[in-house]
C-alpha cells in the first residue's frame, strides 16, 4: 500500500530541488552572465550588467556546481521509488554523469567537482530527512529516469563549459555583452639572466609590428615592439637604406641625448653609446628600473586567470595556449 505521508516529504524536495536551480540560474545571471545557457540570456534583461569576467573566489566558482548538483539528486529521489532495487544505479549514474562533463567540458576543476560531491552528499542527507528514503511509492516511468540524466548532463555542461573555456572577456559589445573571449594560456618566461646578455648588434631585417620612431642626426631608429631598434641610414631620405637590427627584448620606448641611446628593456633600462654609427656598443644595464608588465608582450585576447605570474622566474616574453 502507498504510504501517503510520503506526499509533503517529495513535494518539500521538489520545491527544494527548484529553488537550488533557481539559485544557480541567478548566480549566472549576476555574475556569469557569458556563461549563462543561451535559452536562460533572457534572464539577464531583469538583472544589472555585469562584466563578461568569471567571479573570482573558490566559493563563488562552485555555485553552479553544488547547486545543480543538489537539485539532480533531489528530483532523483522525487522520481524513483524508495524501495526499488535500482535506486542505487541511478543515484550513482547521475553523479557519475555530472562528474564526468565536468572533467571532459574542457575546463576540469577539482573544486568544482568537489563542489558536485558536496551537492549530492547534502542531497542524501535531506533525502534521508525528509523520509524520500524509507517511503514505497509507485514505479516512475524509465523515461522519466532517463530524461533526468540528460537534464542533470545538461546543467553539467552549463556549469563548467564556460564557453570553451574562455572566462574573460577581451571586446564588449555597445549592449555590454562580450563579442569576443579570450583564450586560456600559461605564461612563457626569459629568465632575467638571459635578458641581461640578449643585447646584440645583428643583421638588417624587414621591420614588423612597428612602434616609435626616431630621428637622429642621418639616422632613424624604428622601433619594433618588445623585439628591438631597427637602425635605418637616412643620408638621402629619398632612399633610406635598413643597415641593421639593434636586438633589444621588451623595447617600447627609445630617447637620444648627447650621442646615448637610451631604451626600456622590459624591467631594466640601457645605454647605448651612439657616437660610431658603426660600432654602437652597450654601454650600461640599470636593472629593475620598471615595474614588471605580465602582459607587456601578450596580445589582448589572451588570458592568464589561470596561473598566477610569478616575477622571480623573470619576464613574460610569451604564451602557451592550454586546453585545461
């Protein structure tokens, strides 16, 4: 016989199931408005704007996780008999099925899969409470079942897909939402003693990527962004001629006096001594002159939220794009 006092207990769990959804729905909304499932943007017309850049905080990351998770195994418990024998199955392949889009969304994070443990444990618990786990009720559909796993599969991938993995925004558009994501990169250093002995007089190049430029006496120094000085023989400015390539890593700025040279090399500031065009020589390092830049030679789309820069292994020169 049907235990009818088991009715308020799955309609408590129901309600309780909705509201956790409603809570990660909201978190998204507020907060992760470039991660929010496209068919829910509407949401975002009742809340304020908000920068397209994923919360910071292990709290604030695993919301979505531990709520969505809670509301999956609430609404298992809602569906499936307590007594039948394959309540143990389904529990555990809902879990697995949140667990495994979270370590194959292409953004794994141990947070927020202990995030998901967290849900379902505090869901066992309130099923336990609520009496979800002792009560009889009648066989639920296996349609029913199976249309469960693909929701909770679902709300997984929402939780963790983050857009490929892009969490920060690199363009916004004039209606505030972001156009374009930056792509998730790890840090590629040069050690401060190889910065220090990278200075050399090499070959004329063709010049890319050009910044400042620089006149001095027949010579134009054109500047080629964190690469270097190139050095161009001006004598007859119908037909200048590129006769070399002053190698200067981390160079945005050039200044001339007195026949010195005086150029930024990402932290340190050096002097060259100009008065032989010919045999322009080094002539002092002042070194930590500048404030160390992460990004002084990382395009715009670029992002390093997910390792932290460390300035004692020297300065940033590149990146590697990852795909965790």
């Amino acid at each position: 016989m049907q235990d009818k006092t088991c009715f308020p207990a799955r309609a408590g769990a129901v309600l309780l199931s909705l509201a956790a959804l409603i809570t990660g729905l909201l978190y998204y909304g507020l907060y992760r408005q470039q991660t929010l499932p496209q068919a829910f943007e509407w949401l975002t017309m009742f809340m304020p704007a908000r920068p397209a850049v994923a919360t910071q905080g292990l709290f604030a990351q695993s919301v979505p996780s531990l709520t969505h998770a809670l509301a999956m195994m609430l609404l298992l418990h809602a569906l499936l008999p307590s007594q039948a024998s394959s309540r143990a199955w389904w529990r555990l392949l809902v879990m697995l099925s949140l667990l495994a889009l979270e370590a194959l969304s292409g953004t794994p994070d141990w947070v927020d899969a202990a995030a998901i443990m967290s849900g379902v444990v505090v869901a066992e618990l309130l099923a336990w409470r609520l009496g979800l786990v002792r009560h009889a009720r009648p066989h639920r559909s296996r349609w029913a079942l199976t249309g469960l796993v693909t929701v909770s599969a679902l709300l997984s991938a929402a939780t963790s897909w983050d857009r490929y993995g892009y969490t920060d925004c690199a363009i916004y558009g004039d209606d505030n939402r972001c156009l374009e994501y930056k792509k998730p990169a790890r840090p590629v250093y040069m050690s401060y003693q190889q910065l220090r002995a990278s200075f050399a007089v090499e070959a004329a190049r063709p010049p890319d990527q050009l910044g400042r430029i620089y006149l001095y006496r027949e010579f134009i120094f054109l500047n080629e962004r964190n690469q270097g000085l190139h050095v161009i023989d001006n004598t007859d400015p119908s037909a200048p001629v590129n006769i070399g390539f002053l190698r200067i890593p981390g160079n945005t700025e050039v200044a001339i006096r007195d026949g010195y040279l005086y150029a930024d090399s990402y932290v340190d500031l050096i002097t060259l001594d100009l008065n032989d065009p010919q045999d322009i020589r080094l002539v002092s390092r002042q070194e930590d002159i500048f404030p160390h830049d992460a990004f002084q030679s990382i395009p715009y789309n670029i992002s390093f939220s997910r390792y932290d820069t460390d300035a004692s292994l020297g300065v940033v020169v590149g990146y590697q794009l990852t795909e965790d």
